[in-house]
C-alpha cells in the first residue's frame, strides 16, 4: 500500500458499534468485565485503549513496523528505550542531537552508571573506535538537530549487527513520509509525535516502532510498568493529524528548499544548514536514504553575534519565535538559549552550533509570504 493510503487509512476502521468513520475518543480510565477477568480486551487505560491502540497501529504502517508504542512524550519514549540497559552498559551517539536527550542522556542515565559516548557520525565508520562489549545501543538523529548533519543508517545498521548491538533512530524530523529506518536495518525508531505526526502544534507525544516482537513486549512492560502513556484525545489528534502528513510533507519539503536557497544567497548570512545542498557533507547519503530534504533550515550570521540573531528573531512577523517545530506554522527557534541551553558551550561549538544560529521550522504557509518576512527581519 501506498504511503498517501496507509496515512489516510492505517489503523483506522469504522466503529463496529455506530458506523462512525473517525476513531472514537475512548476517554475512560477503566472497563467493566462480566467475570474477574473476563472482559473484552480491555481492562484499564494505562495499558490498553482503543483510541491509543489504532494510533499506534496506524505509526507502526507507516514505518513499516509490526509494532507501535505512543508515549507521553517523546522523552518518555527516549525513556522507555534507555530503561532497557542496566549499570555498565554504553551507549554510542551522534555529538549533536536535540538538547532534551542530551540531558536525559546525561543528567539522569549517566548517574544510573550507564555511559555515553557522544562522537562525530559524518563518518560513520568512528563507531568502530568505540565500540567494545559493554556497547549496546547506537543512537541515532537523522537529519540531526539542529546543525541537519545526515548519518548513514544503513552503515551503522551493518555495524550494530555486526557487533550484536541495538540501533535506535530518531525520525523526528524526517518522519516516515522521508525515510524509514526500520528498512535500512535500525531496530527502533523513535518520533516526538509532537511535531510533523501530530503537525498541529497541539499535542505533546512520543512513538516508538519496532520490528522485532521480543524487543516490543519489553517496551511494552516498561511503559506500562513506568506508566508513560498518552491520553486518548490527544491519540485522536495525532490521528488526525496523521491523515494530512503526507500533503503536509510535501509543502514542508518544497518551503524549506525555498526558504534555504534564499538565506545562501544572502549577503548577512555566514552559512545554512540544509542537506539538499549539493556540497553538504552528506548530501549523497541524505538523497540515498531520504525522499526529500525535509523543512528544517539552520542558519549562521556573518558574525557570531547572538544579540543579531535576538534582533533578527524579535523582528519576524510570520515565523513566531517559539520552540518545538513540525506544525503548520513556520517557527524560528534560537538552540543556543532554548532547546540546546543545556549542552555546555564549548561542546556546542564543536559542532558548529553558534551563538548567532537560527533554526527555522519552515511551515506550510506561502513560500513568498515567508520569505519577504525573512527578508524585512534580517534587512
């Protein structure tokens, strides 16, 4: 099936009971059963849900999976993830990577006694300088964020396996109407449904999908252990943002290009991140593995002056200064004080995350409107 037809379709059935076209929002807490277990499938909303069931049914089609989980967020499936390892395990991720993991990373897991290792993934063959017993689990951002570096995952699939080593990748941004993973040989695939799936600014979810059935039922028992879950309206939500995720895409994709090209040619502006350059240092990788280029955008100033930056974002009309990205309306978000606070400075400019960049979610609005507000921000 085709992936317009799986997103308008997947998971979704008529309601046996009424005929209604759209999944009903079961907003309950708990089912009542004939007999002490007797009951029709369902016995408490921590676990199981049929609003939440055919959402994760519906993710799972869409990344080619056999199995979904949807979370309270997409932390909580980062989570849920990381609960699988215990004291002296390591981890292997990219250096750069959305400032929330960084900490969760960090901040929590790293004093749970599991290590990390945060390397440059241009190459994916550096794995290898890192890799030992105590490995396992590779992680993942592909397109990364912010600086939109493009990592192989069929080449770090090839490694995982060859080292009996689970790999997770964020699809965040990319989303399955891009690429999907779980095809180029990763085990897990994690969204923050918060953004392109759900599309609308309005919900705050995470997913994880999964080929592997063992691998599957014990995330399924952490999250149901841990109690990480998603709310039934929020579910339909997402449902129905899922249903436009491929026109949406499309119009992401198309504005990003337009709105990248624009900023390279700018007299203001040093460089722009966006892999659909042909001088990108991956930009073979990304056309391989992606079937666009996505709509984040990533921008530097001639010089590195974050009170410019401050100046140019205050100064936008159409694209509102907030953090998060993947709704319909176009965002602009400063990582080095927002979503990235956390990480130290010297190790964001490793990296090349500045104190003068922007990141631009790029929405679906007109592609000229967007531009011509760039333009009056950045003079």
């Amino acid at each position: 099936m085709h992936f317009d037809t799986k997103a308008v379709h997947a998971g979704v059935k008529p309601d046996p009971s009424t005929g209604a076209i759209m999944t009903p929002i079961f907003q309950t807490s708990t089912y009542v059963q004939k007999s002490p277990g007797d009951h029709k499938g369902f016995e408490y909303s921590r676990t199981q849900n049929p609003t939440k069931y055919a959402l994760q049914e519906s993710i799972a089609a869409l990344e080619n999976a056999d199995h979904g989980l949807v979370f309270g967020s997409g932390l909580a499936a980062i989570d849920a993830v990381l609960k699988l390892f215990k004291p002296g395990d390591e981890v292997i991720s990219g250096n750069d990577l959305y400032g929330g993991t960084y900490r969760l990373f960090t901040k929590v897991f790293e004093g749970l006694g599991i290590k990390f290792h945060f390397i440059d993934l241009d190459n994916i063959s550096n794995i290898e300088n890192f890799i030992n017993d105590n490995t396992k689990l590779i992680w993942l951002e592909t397109p990364t964020n912010p600086m939109m570096s493009i990592i192989d995952i069929k080449g770090a699939a090839a490694i995982a396996k060859a080292h009996d080593v689970l790999l997770a990748v964020d699809n965040t941004f990319a989303t399955p109407y891009l690429q999907t993973p779980l095809d180029l040989g990763a085990d897990i695939v994690m969204h923050s449904v918060t953004k392109y799936l759900g599309g609308h600014s309005d919900v705050v979810m995470g997913a994880l999908a999964i080929k592997d059935s063992e691998l599957a039922k014990k995330l399924a028992f952490i999250q149901n252990a841990s109690g990480a879950v998603s709310g039934p309206f929020d579910c339909f939500l997402v449902l129905r943002g899922i249903k436009t995720l491929h026109l949406r895409m499309e119009r992401h994709c198309a504005n990003g290009k337009r709105v990248a090209e624009y900023l390279n040619n700018h007299p203001k502006i040093n460089k722009v991140y966006w892999p659909g350059f042909e001088n990108h240092p991956n930009h073979a990788v990304a056309k391989e593995q992606m079937k666009d280029f996505g709509g984040m955008v990533s921008f530097t100033l001639l010089e590195d002056d974050q009170e410019a930056s401050f100046r140019i974002m205050e100064s936008l009309k159409l694209f509102a200064l907030a953090e998060s990205l993947g709704g319909v309306e176009s965002l602009a978000n400063h990582p080095a004080s927002m979503t990235h606070a956390g990480i130290p400075r010297d190790q964001r400019y490793k990296v090349g995350l500045l104190d003068s960049l922007i990141r631009l979610s790029v929405g679906v609005e007109n592609a000229e409107n967007l531009i011509a507000d760039l333009e009056q921000a950045i003079g």
